[in-house]
C-alpha cells in the first residue's frame, strides 16, 4: 500500500505538470499537500512553491522540481519531528535525486534537451514525478501515519483548457 501512495503522488504531480497547469514546484507541493493532508488549500500551497520554478524562477539553478519536493516534505514533517530531522530528510532527498538524476541543477539537466521544447518538457515531466516519488517515499518513512493518510494522490486529468483559464485568471488576478 505505501509503495502504491509513493506512486499515486508522482503521478499526481506529473498529470498536474503534463497539464500546464503548473510547474514542477508546484505541482509536487500540491500533490503533496493533497495526499497527506497537509492542510494548505490548493493555491496557497500552489503559491509557496512558485518561485522555485524553472530552477529557481528561471536562474537554472537548483532544479524547481527537486526544490518543491524539499518544500512539501518540509512542511510534511515539520512538528512531527525535531528541525534536524527534518533537515536530514532535506538532504537525503537532495541526495537521492541528485543520485538518480545525475545533477540537482536545472540548467545541467535540461542542458541536452534545451534546444527541442517538447524534449524539454519531457525531461522535466520526468523529474518531476522522481522527485515527488522521492519525496513521498522519504515522508512515509518518517512519518508512516501518513500512509493512509485523509487525502488521496490518485491523478486527476486536468484539461489543457482548464489550465489555460487558470492561468489567465490567475494573471487578470
């Protein structure tokens, strides 16, 4: 059961990334907060990690996708275990990522797709739904309660539409 939680939530925030209806930071933030009753209502975990985006809001440095992770197990652990575990598990996913991805920079790992959008836009699909499996599985084991946690991380499809007005409302403000 808790490997199939760890998947639903990177499917979560993949379909939430696949949609354009946003970016990676926040889409693993949001299937996150979701899944494990994190308590945020959607946009306002949504906003916590939009600056993180584009590997930090377009500088290319640390990836968007492995610093919304950091952010959503942050805040997952946060009061359940001392600030030093929390920060452990911090590194651990850093870790793990950069393991499994081979760079925790943005620009280096878009590097070889930069030139060819939908390549592009593959690859940070791809790790997008990494790190949110690498965050879930480092909050389930260190806060295991959360396994059944009162939300669910199954995918829900977004239309490209709907995506499309979200993000034109949210810019009309």
């Amino acid at each position: 059961m808790t490997q199939q939680r760890i998947e639903d939530v990177a499917e979560r925030a993949q379909a939430l990334f696949n949609s354009r209806e946003m970016l990676c930071s926040e889409a693993i933030m949001v299937a996150m907060n979701d899944a494990f009753g994190g308590g945020l209502e959607r946009e306002r975990a949504r906003a916590l990690a939009m600056g993180f985006g584009n590997g930090i809001g377009g500088s290319g440095c640390v990836c968007g996708a492995l610093a919304g992770a950091v952010l959503a197990a942050s805040w997952l652990l946060s009061g359940r275990l001392p600030p030093g575990e929390v920060r452990q598990a911090g590194k651990a996913i850093h870790d793990a990522f950069k393991g499994q991805a081979g760079s925790s920079c943005c620009r280096m790992l878009t590097k070889p797709v930069r030139h060819d959008k939908s390549a592009h836009f593959g690859k940070c699909s791809g790790l997008t739904g990494l790190a949110a499996r690498i965050a879930a599985q480092a909050v389930l084991e260190r806060a295991p309660e959360l396994a059944g946690g009162p939300g669910t991380a199954r995918p829900r499809r977004t239309s490209r539409l709907a995506a499309l007005l979200r993000r034109l409302a949210d810019r009309l403000g």
